[in-house]
C-alpha cells in the first residue's frame, strides 16, 4: 500500500542528502525507519520509550522527518535490523503500522546535551 506523501518524503530525504553537510563524527550512525498506517502516529511515544532502551541508542526523533522514526546509534552497538525488531515485537504488536529501514544518508549530528 502507498502513502499519498510517501514520494513527497523521499524526495524530501534525497534533497536533504545533497545539501547536507558530512559529520566528521564517525562514531555515530543514523537508522531511518520509515513508519506506515493510521495508528503509527498514537504509538510515537512507545516507540520512543522503547528504542531509547535499546543499548546504543543516543537519540531517537520522530519529529524532523514526517512518517520516519530518525534514531541516532552508536557505531556498531546496534544494527538496522535490530531496531526494526524492537520496533516489530513491542510497539506494532496489535496496531495498524508498518515499520521498514529505509537506506539514508541522513547523518548523526551531536544534539546540545551532547556538548
């Protein structure tokens, strides 16, 4: 099934990679889940909850990008699939949302908490 707004928020991600300036910071990653389905919106703050819990997590933002869960990770603590496996057994069990990694260059930056 597609989301009307799905194309308009690829798109959206692939500007974003042109213009985005590169981290020096290696030592973070950014995962993007992209999130699918009309009870997807009343489960940000499980979802939240759940991937912060996650050893590896710093930063979990389900704001910046509509319809996409950004999670900042430290490199090598935590793969993709990990945390679609998180998000599979404890935040969509039940609800109508669909979660899938999307491939991303959105980069991990330093939040002001980390500075």
């Amino acid at each position: 099934m597609r989301c009307p707004g799905m194309t308009l928020n690829c798109l959206l991600l692939s500007v974003g990679c042109l213009v985005s300036p590169v981290s020096a910071d290696t030592s973070r990653e950014r995962v993007a889940l992209f999130l699918s389905g009309q009870d997807c919106p009343s489960s940000h703050r499980i979802l939240v909850a759940e991937l912060a819990q996650v050893a590896g997590v710093t930063r979990v933002d389900l704001e910046s990008v509509p319809d996409h869960a950004l999670v900042d990770v430290l490199s090598g603590a935590v793969t993709p699939e990990d945390l679609l496996a998180v998000v599979r057994r404890h935040v969509l069990n039940g609800v109508r949302c669909q979660a899938e990694i999307m491939k991303s260059c959105i980069s991990a930056r330093s939040s002001p908490a980390d500075r």
